[in-house]
C-alpha cells in the first residue's frame, strides 16, 4: 500500500509591479476627489482589496470610508 502524499496549496503571488504601491498622499484620499477614487474601484463600484491596490492598512480603511461618503453624497455609484 502506498500513502498519498498531501501538498498543502500555496496563494499565488502578484508579480511585483502589480503590488507596487500607488504614488497618492494621505491628503489626497478625499471623498470630493472622486478621479483619484475611481482608481479603486472595480467597473461595478466594488472597493478593491489590499491585495491589489497594495495599500498600507490605514490607508486602505482611509480610502474605503472615502469611498463610502462619495457613494452617499452621490458622487461615486
């Protein structure tokens, strides 16, 4: 009898350039400037994870708030 041996799967990385981080301040993260926003945010309106914006942390929760306040003052749909 022969035992199968198990591979654990591994996540598939992004190459480098797509996890390179976008040249924004944190001042720019601003719910009125909506070009800036539409960078990431998919065709359908959906937030973009960290995983492909490569964003720090506090960015990210930043720029999701933004976001959120532009979709209710109607600026983002």
């Amino acid at each position: 009898m022969s035992k199968k041996i198990k591979f654990s799967k591994r996540k598939k990385m992004l190459s480098a350039s797509a996890r390179r981080r976008p040249n924004i301040s944190f001042e720019d993260l601003n719910f009125r400037n909506v070009e800036v926003l539409k960078k990431f945010i998919t065709e359908n309106g959906k937030i973009l994870s960290r995983y492909y914006t490569g964003l720090p942390t506090h960015f990210q929760r930043r720029l999701a708030r933004e976001i959120k306040r532009a979709r209710q003052v109607l600026l983002l749909r």
